[in-house]
C-alpha cells in the first residue's frame, strides 16, 4: 500500500467547511481539495489494482462491471458485524447519528457538480444529474434526504446548526474522522471533467449503500427511528432508478474513451473501492469511540469536566479538591480532577439522587444552576451511578456491548488523516487575489468559465466581472425606464408589479398577422448571436445543486429551474440541444462551444459574450449575490414570456424553421405555475424571511439588490466616470 505524508494532508473538517463555503476562497480551496483528492487515491490505489487484478475485469461491459463492483459493495456491507446493547440504543444512536451528520446532510454531494453549464448537453452529466435528484427528493423539498436527516437528528433531540456554518464544525462532539468520507466527495465533485471516472464510483457506492450499516445498527432497537422517513427514503426501491443512470453513464465513459478502457474502469473501481474505504474507516473509529469513550461513563465526565473547565476558572478561588487549588486543577488534570471528584462530599457514590453535586449544586437555586446541559446532567449522573466498588472494569463491560469487524491499516490511516491539520489561512482567501484581478474580456471569460480546471485563478476573474457588471446596473436602476418601480418592499406591490408587466408583455404581441420585416437572414443572425448565451441556458443557478443550497425551499426553486433548463436528465430535451438542431436547421456550423475556437469566433459579436459571460460568474457566488441572482433569474424567466417569443415564433415559422425553442420557453417560463412564478416565489420566500427578522430599511436595501439582479439582464452602460475610477457596487 502507498505510504502518505499525513502532515502534508488537510484536516477534513476545515476542508469540508471551505469547499461548503467555496465562493469566500475558490482557487486556493480547489487546490487543496485536488491535493487531498489524490493523495486519499495514492493511499487506496495498489490495493484497489491488487482487487481489480484478482477479479479479472471485463471491461468491455458496462454491466459486468458495474454488477462486480456493485459485490463488491455488497460483499462489504454484509461483512460489518454490529451488536448493541438494549440499555444503551438511545445514547448509541444519538452518538452515531450525530457523528454521520456531514454524510447524511449531504447527500449525493459527490454528484453536485457534475452536470453543469459546459456539459450538461451531453449523455454521462444527464444520467448522473437524474440520479443527484434521487438524492435530493426529485423537486420536493419535503422528500430531500438532506432535510430528512435533520428531521431525524432532531428526533433523537439534536438541533445542528447548517453544515456551512463554522459553528457547525466547532462542535465538540463530532469527531474528525467523521468529516473524511464527506470531505472526500465534496472535494471529488470540484472537478467533474478530470475526475469522472472517480465520481461516477463513489456515486455508485452511495447507492449500493445508501446508509452505513453503523447507522442501520444504532437504529435497528428503535422502531420509530428505524422506520423514520429518512431511513425508508434511503432504502425506497427508486434508488434501482438512479441506480440504473450511473450504470449507464459508466457505459458511457467506457464506451467514448479516449484512453485505454481498462484505464477508466480501474478509475471507476478506485473511486467506489476509496469510498468503501473511508466509510469503514469511519464506521471502526465511531465504534472504537462508542467502545473506549461513549459508554464509559468515568470517560464521559472527564469530557464533561475538560469541555467545561475553563468556564470554571475565576469561581472557585477558595475551594480546594484534594489539596490541589480547583481552579487550577479543574483545567491542568481533568482525570485526576474526577477521580478525586468522586471521593469527596459531593458525590455519594452509586446515588446520583442523594449527591450534593445533583441535588444542591446544579439544582434550582444552587451556585451551578444551568451550567450544565440536560445532556451533560444525563453523563453526570451515569458517572455517579457507575461509582459502585463491585462494578466491572470498563474494557471487560464494553466488549459485551458492541462489537465491529476492523479494518486495520485503512482504519488507522483514516485516524490519522482526520487529525492532520490545515495550515493556517486568511479565512477569506479569495479577497487579496480578487483585489489584484484584472478586468477580463468577456469572450476570455466565457472560455475560462467553461473550462475552469485548467483556469483555477478565473474564479477571481469571475467575482471582478460580476461586481463591475453589477455596480453599472445598480446605477441604471436609479433613473429612466430601469428605475425601481417602488422603494418599499411589500409582497403586494411586488406581485402587482409582476402581473402588470406580464399583461403589458401578452399586450406587446402584434397578433400571427403582423407583417415579417425581418429578411431571413437577419432571423438567422440574431439567432446566431444568442448562441453563446442560450448554450448555457440556466447557466446563472448551476451553483444551486450544491449541499448546503439545494436543501432550501429557495435553493429547491432554483434547482428546479436549472434542472428544467437541461432537460431534467434527458438529453432531448435539453434546451441549448434543441437550440443546436435550429442552428443545423439554419445551416449554420457552430465549434464545440468549449472551445477557444468558438469564443474567437467571427460568427459572434463581441457583446454575444457579455450577458452568458455575467451569468457564468454570478453563478459561482451563490450566497454572496443571492439577491442579484433572484432578481436576474425573474428577469430571464420573465423576458420573452407573452411577447417576444410569440414574436419570434412568427418570425421562424415565416422561413419554416423549426419553433420548438421559442414555444417551449413560452409555456415553461410562464407566469401562472411556470418558471416566471417560481422565480416571484423565490424572491418572496427569501424578502419575507428577511422582513420576520430585519427591519424595514434592512429590507428595502436586500429588495434594491434584487431589483439590480433585474435589470442586470440587460448589458449595462459604460459611463465616462470609468475614465477616472473603477465602478463599485455598495452590497
């Protein structure tokens, strides 16, 4: 096995919070995910090689060989020997249940980038977008399995804050190792064109096994746990379906290799064999945890005492414990702090119920009143049950309790990996870069965006576009026919707002029998023009797939746009496809819209370049231009709705081209339940949760940014001010 340099590797937990909060630091954060990516794959490579050598790989057959690999899963799955104690199902699986919180909540996360603005066109990202929706509950947000695992956290009484918080990494009581396997799939999915291969088998570990059989295990004892929906989302028999999409996508790859076949299934082999991997590691460490910390209640209170003890400094100058000064030795020697603890007039040992310590000290009224949580009086009064002369050593007691098959070598690396720590980091990294960005020309940008592994520094290339961009349209939303319809936000202006200018657009339509001023090859450029734009239609919310903004009921519109805009996994109906059979229709021969060649393309003016250029960078900071970006998704939804694709309609029937793009943005994007409708409704949901918590002027400043985003659509001006300095954008 490849030996690794654990110093050189990050701390998962830090690596997990950053990539969940990419946009504050993209470059640096994609480097370091790519670095952790390969030297987990460094680790697990010759034994998977080893494992793929012994089963003699057919790799002509997609179905051979996801059927081997689908065994291999199996054959592991059935191998972990789990038992627990009755008496200790409750406290095991809220244990286990917290410790699988950055695996559980986010679902699928190795999958999240994958079908994107450059690709999304094509087969392996439309089967691969249909299984990621399996794991986020189709379009409903009540059935994504996100949201479902919170649910059941909160059932055994947990109440987490978000994954994206830094709150939620500080907690004391999830260990390292249980941010590894998620860590790993976040980091994976950051580069979605290089590492397919991989992808595609960690994807299709998930779905052979969608719940680690720890937490199958944990819950198994308790009925309403075990059959909450979470667990019977996970296990329901669509998973087959998805299933069935990332077997064909790996067809696929096989299939369109540019490379030796044998190479890319070894790839895909890797990728399942690595998350095999790390979910065991996981599931030895919480069990060698549950075994030597969980369930011994002596251990327990130390944890207590050492998470507490410097809260306790200052309060206790004159108490003595054992001679030793409290204060000092409250925090210098927690274990010894206990052991003296249970020995003194405090405790009466094996009678929580007659011990100062519960009954005078931390009880209503008492000095340590509230000091401790319910969770930690629960640890409290296990320890001073356990206080018994007779009772059983700790090793001898656990090793009834619970009882794991290890693995080994994989396990310790996992440790180990999980303790390493990340070297220190502004904790916006992304700032001093984007300072220094230059101002990139739109058909640059456009190319970069869409091949963006081999341009990691675009992403700060990208933040200084969408700024400029946005400071020119905030300035056009002060005066003339952009102008804020109304300073004060209130739901029933904006919907009045919105049903005017839907009926001022259906009124704009001259009627079929209008005169076609247009030559037909005027129809023709203009539809040449929007190629650049419309090849990445929906390109504005891709970021809306990803853990930590799909399971909102905001982020779950913005999905459902998107996954809408490509075809919802089907490559025919695709919408920049259908766009390309018009073009074919036309005559018109386009390059591969990835390529330098189109971007440099005579065909295209520059200002072709200009508004899919702004889409494709607002989108990669999804939180920190929401607002812009609801506002401008109302504004493209609602464009052409009514009018202008009813004109554009006549105008391609008229030469007999096919209308098939312009009808179906007709009807999808409308305004009653379409794609216009969701758009208010996300703008709604996300003003109105600010008006419950802000206060009107906080408000009015977020419905400005939103009206920004509107008029953002439209290429903004250049004004003469830019001779003298650099536009800004007050957000």
């Amino acid at each position: 096995m490849t030996k690794i340099n654990i110093k050189d590797l990050p701390d998962c937990s830090e690596l997990f919070h950053r990539i969940l909060n990419l946009e504050q630091g993209h470059a640096e954060t994609r480097e370091a995910s790519r670095e952790f990516v390969e030297s987990v794959h460094a680790a697990y490579r010759d034994t998977c090689q080893s494992k793929v050598r012994d089963s003699e790989f057919d790799v002509d057959d997609a179905e051979w060989l996801v059927n081997k690999l689908t065994t291999w899963a199996v054959d592991w799955q059935s191998k972990r020997s789990i038992s627990i104690r009755d008496a200790d199902r409750d406290v095991v699986a809220r244990f286990v249940t917290e410790q699988y919180a950055p695996i559980g909540l986010a679902p699928g996360s190795v999958l999240q980038n994958i079908a994107n603005a450059a690709n999304c066109h094509e087969p392996i990202a439309a089967h691969t977008h249909a299984a990621h929706a399996w794991h986020i509950g189709g379009f409903s947000f009540a059935d994504n399995h996100s949201a479902l695992y919170r649910q059941l956290l909160e059932c055994t009484g947990q109440y987490l804050p978000k994954i994206e918080s830094p709150t939620f990494i500080a907690r004391a009581n999830v260990t390292p190792a249980s941010y590894t396997l998620a860590a790993y799939r976040l980091a994976l999915s950051l580069f979605p064109m290089s590492s397919t291969p991989e992808i595609l088998g960690s994807a299709l570990f998930e779905l052979c096994v969608p719940v680690s059989p720890l937490v199958d295990a944990a819950l198994s004892q308790n009925e309403a746990l075990h059959a909450h929906p979470y667990m019977l989302a996970r296990h329901d028999a669509s998973r087959i379906n998805a299933h069935g999409h990332i077997e064909r996508a790996i067809g696929i790859a096989l299939d369109s290799a540019v490379e030796n076949t044998s190479k890319i299934a070894s790839r895909v082999a890797l990728g399942l064999w690595t998350s095999m991997n790390l979910l065991d590691a996981w599931q030895d460490e919480t069990a060698c945890h549950i075994q030597s910390r969980l369930l011994d209640p002596t251990v327990g209170m130390i944890e207590v005492i050492r998470r507490k003890s410097r809260f306790a400094v200052g309060y206790h100058n004159r108490l003595k414990l054992a001679d030793h000064p409290f204060d000092e030795y409250v925090v210098k020697d927690p274990e010894h702090f206990v052991e003296d603890l249970a020995h003194s007039r405090w405790i009466v040992p094996g009678k929580p119920d007659e011990s100062l310590l519960l009954t005078r000290l931390t009880a209503f009224g008492g000095p340590m009143f509230r000091v401790f949580s319910e969770q930690e009086i629960a640890v409290i009064r296990a320890w001073i049950a356990s206080l018994r002369a007779d009772s059983c050593s700790a090793g001898a007691e656990l090793s009834a309790n619970i009882t794991v098959t290890c693995a080994g070598e994989a396990s310790a690396w996992a440790c180990s990996i999980a303790q390493s720590r990340f070297i220190e980091q502004d904790p916006h990294p992304g700032n001093a870069r984007h300072s220094r960005a230059k101002q990139v020309g739109a058909r640059e940008l456009y190319h970069r965006m869409l091949n963006h592994e081999a341009y990691p520094d675009v992403f700060d290339d990208a933040g200084v576009f969408a700024e400029t961009w946005l400071a020119r349209s905030f300035a056009l939303s002060e005066r003339g026919p952009n102008a804020i319809p109304f300073l004060r936000y209130t739901r029933e202006r904006l919907r009045g707002w919105f049903e005017n200018k839907a009926l001022l657009q259906a009124r704009s339509y001259a009627g079929p029998t209008h005169k076609i001023d247009k030559s037909r090859e005027q129809v023709i450029d203009e539809a040449v023009q929007l190629c650049p734009m419309i090849l990445v239609d929906g390109g504005w919310v891709q970021r809306w797939t990803n853990a930590s903004h799909v399971d909102t009921n905001v982020g779950m519109l913005l999905w459902k746009i998107f996954s809408d805009e490509i075809g919802n996994g089907d490559p025919l109906l695709n919408h920049a496809n259908i766009y390309r059979d018009l073009m074919r229709q036309m005559d018109v021969e386009l390059p591969d819209f990835r390529t330098r060649a189109f971007a440099e393309s005579d065909l295209f003016l520059d200002e072709s370049f200009e508004v899919p250029a702004f889409w494709l960078s607002i989108s990669q900071f999804p939180r920190r231009f929401l607002p812009e970006t609801l506002g401008l998704n109302l504004a493209m939804e609602l464009s052409g709705v009514g009018g202008a694709y009813r004109t554009a309609r006549d105008e391609l029937r008229h030469y007999r081209f096919d209308t098939s793009f312009v009808d179906l943005h007709n009807t999808i994007d409308n305004v009653s339940t379409g794609h216009s409708a969701m758009a208010l409704e996300a703008i709604e949901l996300h003003l109105d949760a600010a008006l419950s918590t802000a206060n009107g002027a906080a408000v009015d400043v977020l419905w400005r940014r939103v009206w920004t985003g509107f008029c953002a659509l439209a290429i903004p001006r250049r004004t003469w001010k830019e001779l003298f300095a650099k536009p800004t954008y007050p957000v």
